[in-house]
C-alpha cells in the first residue's frame, strides 16, 4: 500500500547537519527541518510524532526514516502540547515480577529500545499485584501498561479501557487483549531431545513452584516430551525469588541420593548456577557426572565453568514486541494475534 503523499525534497537538497541560526550558531531544530532531511513533508512528521499516523497509511519505512532524521538533528517534539493535544502522559509502565531477574532486564532493555523510537518514556514496576495495576491504569498517569510474565494472583480486572498488553502470558487468560508468548514449549522439549541423545535416561528436573503461565508450559511440555521417551524423571520444586540460593538447597537433595539422575533440567539459569555450587561441594564434575541445562540464556550462562548448555529466551524480542503492540493500540488500531516468539536451544560444554 503507498504511503502518505510526500513532496519532493527540495532542489539543494537535505540539511547535513543541525540547522543553523543567522549568527552561524546551531539553533533548536523543528519538524520543517525534519521533513526536509527525510524527504517528506512537514505534515507527515507530525502524523508520525502525534501518534496518529496509522490512518493515513504513512509506511514504517517512511516513520523509520523520519525517526532517524529526528535523532540525527536532535530534534525533540514539544512533548507538554503534544500530551495535551492527545490527552497522553507520553509514558508507559512495564510490570515485572522480579526486577532483579535477569530475563526481565533483557525484556527491559527491549522495552527501552522501541519505546525510545516511538517517544514514550518507561516506568517499571516489581512485585505489582492487580490492585496497583488497577490503580495504575484508572488515574491516567501511563498511556499504557505492560504486563509481563504474571502469576495467577496477579492477573486482576483491568478497566476496559485501559490500553494493555501481555508478555509471557496466558492467551486464553486476558480475552480481547494482545499476548506475546515465547515458545517455551518448544525449548524445553530441545532439551529434553538433547539429553537423550546423548543417552541419559534418567533426568533431574529442577522445576519452578510459581503458578505463572510460562511454568505450566514448560511442566506440561517437560512431561510429554519425557514420557514420548519413556525416561525416568526424578523432580524437586524450586521458589524462583529465591534465586542461586533455592537451586543449591534442591541441588543439594537431588544430587546426594544414591539414585541421583546423571543429568538435570532446571527451569532457569539462576537455579541451574545454584546446582553448580552444590555439585562442587558433592565432589561431582560437570558434565563427567552429571550434565546441566538451563534456560533463558542470561549473560551468567557463558561465564560459567563449564559453560552453560541453555535455552535461549529472546527477552529483547519480547519487550519490543509488547512496545509494538501497545503503540498499536495507542493509534486504535484493532489487536492482531502475535506468533509466538522462537526460542533457541545452545549447546555448551555443560552436557
């Protein structure tokens, strides 16, 4: 579909650099010059920034190009008039159960990128539950709320609406509106494939005790995939929040029976770094007694010794995609299924 109808660029061509005043001096750059960088017209610059170019079928080549003339001028909307004219704060919270958690700094750091594209400013929120959301969503201080990886407690009403978007979520759960799932399913079940390759047939499972959606995925895919193999299964729950600390406890009491399985699944990498420090103190090597998989792929996977064999959980993916979705719904866009986001199985030498 063509995009907006745009001018040619003028004949001297674009601006190389910030404009300049009359003294020679730079001078604040406006939306005209904008325009004139990206070849577009004045008109189509403030449709991108005003949020409401959705209905004049301005092309995401176009808004992309637009947006890098924007950060190549300095060029900075006037936020206050632009809220005012839109009734938006400009801001968007991203709720997260464990700030700490390194999956959710990943799915932070995507946040931030295509927000900052799109001129929202992030808030983050840990240990929400429905009231606070609710709270959040009534007294108009965000345009709008992501929501990610939520247990079932927290999932409250949220007023209709409030524009919202879920990641790492229960499709079926928040009817009507957008989810972006991650394939968790189809990582765990590489897992499982990878170890009995290699032979095992008996597999520790160190397995999340959290009722989100994500750990019952990954239960359910984990007790499939083992019983398609007839493997034997020896598990143990875990309390997430609790971090390296809980995966050494249940390490500990998996890994010191005198059945103990040769290799183990955990459902993070935190938990699995945990059953690291417990094999050391049981005199056990690693993958020569017993291999290790993880998942999520945070940066402590690598710096392991041995390194950590993983699942990769695309958390950057995750959070661009949800700020997509929510611009969408920002331009009144109707909601569109999402597919949900590949995982990657990386083999390392911890198996």
């Amino acid at each position: 579909m063509p995009a907006a109808s745009e001018p040619p660029q003028p004949a001297d061509g674009p601006a190389a650099g910030p404009p300049r005043g009359r003294t020679g001096t730079a001078k604040r750059p406006t939306g005209r010059d904008v325009a004139r960088l990206a070849g577009v017209s004045q008109a189509t610059v403030s449709l991108v920034f005003s949020g409401s170019d959705a209905g004049h079928r301005v092309s995401e080549a176009t808004r992309d190009r637009i947006r890098e003339a924007a950060r190549t001028l300095g060029y900075r909307p006037q936020a206050a008039g632009r809220q005012l004219r839109l009734g938006r704060s400009g801001m968007i919270l991203l709720a997260v159960p464990n700030l700490l958690g390194p999956f959710f700094g990943r799915v932070l750091t995507g946040v931030h990128e295509e927000a900052g594209k799109r001129g929202l400013a992030v808030v983050v929120s840990s240990g929400w539950d429905s009231g606070t959301l609710a709270d959040a969503a009534a007294d108009g201080r965000f345009d709008g709320l992501i929501i990610c990886s939520p247990d079932d407690s927290q999932l409250g009403d949220l007023p209709a609406d409030t524009p919202a978007v879920f990641l790492d979520a229960d499709p079926a759960g928040n009817p009507g509106r957008p989810t972006v799932e991650l394939d968790v399913a189809g990582g765990m079940r590489a897992a499982v494939d990878h170890l009995a390759a290699l032979g095992h047939r008996r597999i520790g499972h160190l397995r999340s005790t959290h009722s989100a959606y994500t750990f019952r995925v990954r239960q359910a895919a984990f007790e499939a995939a083992v019983a398609d193999r007839g493997l034997e299964v020896l598990e143990l729950g875990v309390t997430l929040n609790e971090g390296s600390q809980a995966g050494h406890t249940a390490a500990r009491e998996l890994l010191d029976r005198a059945d103990r399985p040769r290799a183990v699944i955990c459902d993070d990498d935190v938990v699995a770094s945990g059953l690291y420090r417990a094999a050391a103190e049981l005199g056990l090597r690693i993958p020569d007694d017993v291999s290790v998989v993880g998942m999520d792929n945070i940066p402590v996977a690598e710096l392991l010794a041995p390194p950590l064999t993983t699942v990769d959980l695309p958390g950057e993916a995750l959070g661009r995609t949800g700020v997509t979705a929510l611009a969408a719904l920002l331009r009144g866009t109707p909601a569109t299924p999402v597919p949900p986001l590949p995982t990657r199985f990386v083999p390392r030498a911890s198996t």
